[in-house]
C-alpha cells in the first residue's frame, strides 16, 4: 500500500527518516542543552528552568544515581509525578546515566503500584509526597532499595516553594500520612550528585530507555520495551513531520497531558526539548479555570491533548476569549477526535485540530494528519516518515483497498516487545516486524486512514457489526449532550443492544429528545437501546473514556 499513500504525502516532508544517524536519547538531549543553552525549556508554577539549567541539574541526579548509589547501566528507575518541573530533571538523569527509566500513573492503586514495580524490578523511586503513602503500602514486597520523595514545590525556590509546600500539606490536606524511615528528599539527592562523579556511558540504540506500562484496561499492565533506537526514531519522525509550520527555538508548548504518559512524554517532552522549545508544564489540567489562567500568560504556539480536554476547554467561555495569534498547532490523540469538537475548535481558535495516532507499542507516532489540513475529515492521517501500514484480516490477509481489517504497522519505533512476556509479545508482534494494534481501520483510495474502532469494543446486533466510534460521533453532535460513551449490553433478541451514557450539556435534555435525534441520524441497528445520563464518565489520567468500566 506504500504507493498510495505516498502519492498524497505532505509537501516538504522527507518520506523516509535518517536512521543510519539516530543516537541514543542523552545524545539528543545534550545537543539542546548546547544549542538552546539561555531558552526557557521548562515552566511550572511561576518558575522557569532554562536548558542550561536542565542540563546542570539532570546531570547532578546522574551523578547521584552513578556514584553515590552505585547503580549499575540498565537499572530500572521508576517516576511517579505528575507535571512538575522535577520530572523532567529525573527524566533526563536517569537516561543521562544509561539506566531505565520507568513511568508510574501517580494515582495507581497500592495493587497497581505493586504489580507495575515488581514487574519492572524497579531498584529506585522518586515519587512525589502526595502518593508516598501508596507507595509504603506495597514497598517491602517490591525490590525497591531507594526511595527519594520530593513536595510540589521543591523546586520553586525560596519562600514560595515553602509556601506551597505548607499550604498542600496543612492547609489542602492533599499529603496523606507516611513513613519510609529511609527515605531522602530529592533535593538532597541533587545536592549530592553536584559533588558526585558522573561518567558518560556507553548507550547502545538496542539498550531500553524505557519500560511504558500500558494502561491495563485491557487486564494486567503490560512492559512495553522502548529502546533508544525506537523513541530516537519517532522523535525524527515527529520532527520531520512537524518542521512545515514548527520553528527551532521558538514554540511554546503548552502541555497538560502527563509526561509519564507516551503521547506526551514523546510528542512535548522529547520532541519539543529536542527543537529548543519550552514546555509549559499543567499540573492538574481538569481544574480548568485554573488551566485557562494559566493560559493567559502565555504566547502559546502548540497544545496537545485528547478529546475530552479539548471539549472541556471549549465549554469555558474565558478560554474561548483567549488571545489565539501565536497559535499554529492543536494536536489530539489518544482517543478519537469528535468532529464536533473539531468543528468547534477550529470556530474558537481558528487553529484546525489534528488528529494523530499511535500506541505506547509504537513510541507513540505512527500516522498523522498533514499539519496543512484545514477542517476535520474523520481520518486519522497518513503513515509518518518510515512507517508502513497494512490492513490484515483474522488470517493476515491484506485486505482491498476500502475494506475494513486490523491496522498492522512497521517501522524503527515499534517497541522490542513486553517484558517477561513472549506470549503477549507473540501475538501482536510477527516475525518479521508487523504490529497489530487491535484497532480496526480502513484506507481510502488517498492513503487516509480511518479507525472504525477497537476490535473488543465492536457490538455486534443481530449480526451486524457496530462501531461505537460512530454511535458517538453521531450523538456528540446534539446541542444538549456534553460527553458520550457507547457499549454493547446484552440482548435476548438481536445478542447485543447499544447504550449510550450521556453527560448533559443541557439539564433538560430528555431520553425521549435523544431517542428521536437518533433515529433521524443512525440507521435501525445502529441506534441506541438505552440511554443513560451521569453526572461523568470513568475515565483514564489522559482523559481517554473507559468503555470497559461503563460495560462492567
């Protein structure tokens, strides 16, 4: 199928990346701290780290981890923060020291916590207060011999950090007690490592930069193991796809997604450290009030995000006020874009809002809209630089033109495969490098991908195939909904039925109202049997809706 997507490629987009010439990410990394040494790389808070700085501090925490704790290339080092600017510094120390670094969903479970750790033989953790206590649950049955803990303001200096710090703990209650009679604060640690010897070490692009937990709504998380090679790869990948309207050394990023999440650990903190540019880091982005504040100060130039936020963001009428000329990039991914949302963006913003794809299984990229499109298409895009895309069915027959079949993707950023689990490895993994992501997809006679849905997700009504996608792209449209979510339910007479859950935009939106502007939109089978109203929809840290908690 490369030759149909190509004929469609964006202009002034090189169809193949460079991979003779990757280096391993601390080369990368090293290459910005030199070129964009007194830009502004990371802000948070009221404070802001330049690249010079970044570049001091991260190389204190390798030195920490090197020599005063002895640990050897390779270690796993897990990181359980949310946006705050010592995330980055952890970061780049630990990959600057040659080890793993290993990222943890701050609101895990004890259970989850325990299982991710164990799983990862995670020797060391820098954990945030908040989630120290979640932690002293589960340590003595993990392998973690350091525990450095840091408070949220640990790094905004003098009073304000203090401040902060007081007003968390005391005042908002947000720090439950804990004990871990051994831990050191991770300003400690960095005090250390600046009078610690640090040796550059010999990365490999085979070594693993990274074990990436997926989400494990689909049963127990998953190690996916990200070498060098791979997310070197899909930082050149993004790069050469982003250089049409993106500008070294001058985008400001604004980043509320986590950073331990793949979209956003890829897309803003890699790519855009890599181009000079600064990311304003969103600690808790669901406060938006707060989050629009925030905003306002900034001349920001790119945003990522997942549906749900974009949505949010639209439904605040001061953030649809906000001054959007520096504005060049909306960028959504982790779930579908719904083109009411998109339509509406593009309304408020005059910024389309572009629909990317990928998997933690894929570093994440692997196929975007051209940063030239204008309007939403329901498409997800074309192959990125260096990848390849194949429609498979249940047999792994490439499918015609138009048909449905599984999405399969080959490329330098599929991960090497799960750790400790060559089962699971082999049935998404093929011999000869095919990934096969359990979306289903079909390609136009352009190249342009479309995700009907999930393979599980499918409801299947009196023999017919429905995709949820489609169900609520329809339903979103409805000036009284605000939030849509459909799953298949058990049926006597057609095996499944469709439901929605539906969080209102309008109070007096009534079951009947939705019933009818169903049937005048969705074919007999396709319609919802049963609708539900909720005050919210579970969703995951990113904001992605958890069908498989609403099926439950």
């Amino acid at each position: 199928m490369e030759s149909i997507w190509l004929k469609s490629y964006p202009p002034n987009v090189p169809h193949q990346i460079d991979e003779a010439h990757l280096k391993p990410i601390p080369d990368i990394l090293e290459s910005a701290f030199d070129q964009y040494r007194n830009r502004p790389a990371y802000a948070n808070m009221g404070k802001t780290l330049t690249f010079d700085q970044l570049d001091k501090l991260s190389l204190q925490f390798a030195a920490y981890l090197q020599d005063v704790l002895g640990l050897k290339k390779g270690t796993p080092v897990a990181l359980m923060m949310p946006n705050i600017l010592q995330y980055p510094v952890a970061l780049f120390g630990i990959l600057r020291a040659g080890m793993t670094a290993v990222n943890v969903n701050p609101l895990y479970t004890p259970r989850e916590l325990e299982h991710q750790l164990t799983d990862a033989k995670a020797e060391v953790i820098v954990i945030l207060s908040n989630f120290a206590s979640t932690l002293q649950a589960v340590r003595q049955k993990t392998q973690v011999k350091h525990v450095l803990v840091t408070q949220l303001g640990d790094m905004l200096g003098f009073p304000k950090g203090h401040i902060v710090n007081f007003v968390v703990k005391h005042v908002k209650k947000m720090v439950p007690p804990w004990r871990i009679d051994d831990a050191i604060s991770f300003n400690t640690a960095l005090a250390k490592g600046a009078s610690a010897k640090y040796e550059k070490p010999n990365i490999q692009l085979e070594d693993i930069a990274f074990l990436q937990y997926t989400g494990g709504t689909t049963g127990v998380s998953k190690g996916a193991m990200l070498t060098h090679r791979n997310i070197s790869a899909n930082v050149a990948q993004a790069r050469s796809w982003i250089s049409v309207n993106m500008e070294a050394g001058q985008e400001v990023v604004i980043t509320p997604l986590p950073l331990y999440h793949i979209f956003s650990l890829t897309a803003n903190c890699l790519v855009f450290s890599s181009i000079g540019g600064l990311n304003v880091l969103i600690t808790n982005p669901r406060d938006i009030p707060a989050f629009v504040a925030e905003l306002k100060k900034w001349p920001f130039t790119a945003l990522t995000g997942v549906n749900t936020l974009f949505n949010a963001l639209l439904n605040n009428p001061e953030f649809c006020a906000l001054d959007f000329s520096s504005f060049k990039l909306a960028l959504g991914g982790g779930m579908a874009v719904q083109k009411a949302v998109a339509d509406k963006w593009k309304q408020v913003t005059k910024t389309p809002l572009v629909e990317a794809y990928g998997l933690t299984e894929t570093s994440p990229a692997a196929v975007m809209n051209p940063l030239t499109i204008q309007d939403y298409s329901g498409y997800i895009g074309l192959p990125i630089s260096s990848t390849e895309v194949s429609i498979r069915d249940e047999d792994f027959k490439e499918q015609p033109l138009g048909e449905r079949g599984e999405l399969c993707i080959r490329g330098p950023q599929v991960m090497k495969g799960y750790l400790n689990r060559p089962d699971e490895t082999a049935k998404v993994l093929t011999d000869d490098g095919w990934l096969k992501t359990g979306d289903i997809a079909i390609m136009n006679e352009d190249g342009y991908l479309k995700i009907v849905d999930r393979k599980k997700d499918m409801i299947l009504v009196s023999g017919f195939n429905v995709f949820p996608n489609e169900v609520e792209d329809v339903v979103a449209t409805h000036p009284g909904v605000l939030e849509v979510a459909a799953v298949g339910v058990p049926d006597e007479k057609s095996t499944e039925a469709v439901k929605i859950f539906v969080v209102r935009r309008d109070p007096n939106l009534k079951e009947d109202e939705l019933m009818a502007f169903c049937k005048e939109n969705l074919t007999g089978y396709k319609r919802p049997k049963h609708i539900e109203f909720r005050d919210d929809l579970p969703k995951t840290n990113v904001g992605k809706i958890l069908r498989r908690a609403l099926r439950e």
